[in-house]
C-alpha cells in the first residue's frame, strides 16, 4: 500500500528548474568556492554505492553522482575550473555528524532519507528506492521479522535498520538481541560466524554481501519487505543554494537519460574489483518517481 501512495504522489509533483548563479546565497558554495576544495564523505564497504577498488580508490554509483555534482559546480561563475576533491571516510554512525560538523559537504554514499534525518540534515532527490529485508543462511527456517522471536539479530550501527528493527522488537514483543556491527561487513560477519540469525538491512546491501562472500549459496533474502528506503546524496540544513546545485544536477542527469547508464553500469554490469554482476533492472518505484523528479519523500 505504502509502494502504491509513494508513487502515485511522486508521479504528480512538478519537477524545478535549477538555480541560477545570481540566485545562490552564500554558505557551503562560498566556502567552496574560497577554499578551492569540495569535501565529500564515501563509504568503505557499502557497493555498490560507495566503496573502496583495490587500490583504496572511493569508487561506486553514489561516488559517480557526486562527481557529476563537482563537474557541475565547476560551471558555476566563480567557481574555480580546477576545484579539487578531498574524500572522507564516512560511517553508517558518524556520517550525519561529519555533513552538520562541516567535515563533509556531500555525502556520497548509501543513506536513507527519512522523516528523523531531515530534522538534522537535508537531502537531494533519490536516486534509489530500496526495502528493508533479511539476510539469514540458507538452512535458517526464519521466513519474516515474526520468526526472530528471542533469536540474535544484527544490524549496522546509526542505519536506518536499527530504529526499524527496534521498533519491531518492541510492538511485536519479539525479545530479539540486537547486534550492532560498526560497518555492512563487519555485521555479515555476525552471520557468517553464527553469532547472529539475522541481518536486517536494505535488500541491495544484502544482495551485494551475499554475492561477494565466501560462500553465497549459504545464505538467502527473505521476501518480507519491511520498509521503503529512498536513498539519496546527503548535505547540510539551511544551505539552499549549493542544495539547488546539487538537486539540478540529479535532475540533469535524470531528465536527460545519464542516470540510467550510471545505474547499468553498477547494478547490471560487471563492477570491480571481483567482476560482480548484480543483474538488479531499475525497480518500478524508482522508475516512476524519475518521472517527476522531486526531494520529497513520504514520512515514514
């Protein structure tokens, strides 16, 4: 139902023009533009949003949007044509600190936006739609959250998974142990040790785990969705001139089709450093919602 209304509303709403030069206050822009240095935060273990290649290099699909963001910005008057890029490492914990903290201006990696976040810090247009699920092993009988029921479940710390699973927990009385692992690997770890008989988190991660572990035929994705998780670039509150930047430039690439080669290219192509093959077509939602192309999401 929450699928039906979040499309529906996407696919009425107008989509805006980007801002002019002229127009843009000063704030993260003329910090930018001063200091000659764009600051954005990347993931280690998050692919294939934002991850590291095998030589340390931040590389993924959320990596590629924030560089078209930079390229844009280099347009921009005053701006200088050789504005450099400094990467800092991010974590599903401490990411929302760094953007408020002014150690990240961008935020490239694989971060949910929802009704809590937005009271901290502000996104841009979505540029995925994925749903909370289970990763457990193959011989596991768990099916849904209702199989957890005093089992050890583990999660990554500050995600989006962790107030979902929580509130799970308690409204179904399901005196499940939560697990917080400091990272996506480290929390696949928990499963792959049997510390853990579950790891709820968003299914792509999942997917993305399971194909690059050891051993994938061990483990499966339930089919249960749990939640609708719109993911998109993450940036300061209160800074709507570089966030209309930063939104005309996904637009862009929207309505002008670069958004799907982007999206082949790391969900239906081989990605490095291992060659893997997500074969993940563009969901329906997401699909939809790139017709009309807007920051707004519902409050869930």
């Amino acid at each position: 139902m929450k699928s039906a209304v979040f499309t529906s509303l996407l696919a009425g709403l107008l989509s805006v023009s980007p801002a002019h030069a002229q127009d843009l206050p000063a704030g993260t822009l003329e910090h930018i533009s001063q200091s000659g240095t764009i600051h954005l935060g990347y993931r280690e273990s998050s692919a294939p949003f934002s991850y590291l290649d095998g030589q340390g290099k931040p590389i993924g699909y959320s990596i590629d949007l924030c560089l078209k963001v930079v390229d844009a910005l280099r347009k921009q008057p005053g701006m200088p044509r050789n504005l450099s890029v400094e990467w800092v490492p991010v974590s599903s914990s401490n990411r929302i600190a760094a953007v408020q903290g002014g150690r990240v201006d961008l935020e490239c990696g694989s971060t949910t936006n929802n009704k809590e976040r937005r009271q901290q810090v502000a996104f841009a247009i979505p540029t995925f739609i994925a749903h909370t699920r289970l990763l457990v092993r193959s011989d596991s009988d768990i099916q849904s959250v209702r199989d957890l029921r005093n089992k050890n479940v583990v999660t990554t710390r500050g995600s989006s998974s962790e107030k979902l699973f929580n509130e799970n927990n308690r409204e179904r009385a399901l005196n499940a142990k939560l697990i917080l692992g400091q990272d996506h690997k480290e929390s696949f770890g928990q499963v792959e040790s049997n510390q853990a008989q579950a790891f709820v988190m968003d299914d792509v991660l999942l997917y993305t785990l399971r194909a690059t572990s050891s051993q994938p035929a061990n483990y499966r994705i339930t089919g249960e969705k749990l939640s609708i998780e719109p993911l998109a670039l993450m940036l300061r509150k209160d800074d709507p001139g570089f966030k209309k930047v930063v939104d005309g430039e996904i637009r862009r690439l929207i309505q002008q089709g670069e958004i799907y080669a982007l999206y082949q290219r790391w969900f239906q192509t081989p990605i490095p450093p291992k060659g893997l093959n997500l074969e993940l077509p563009m969901s329906y939602l997401l699909r939809d919602s790139f017709k009309a192309p807007s920051d707004w999401v519902p409050d869930y």
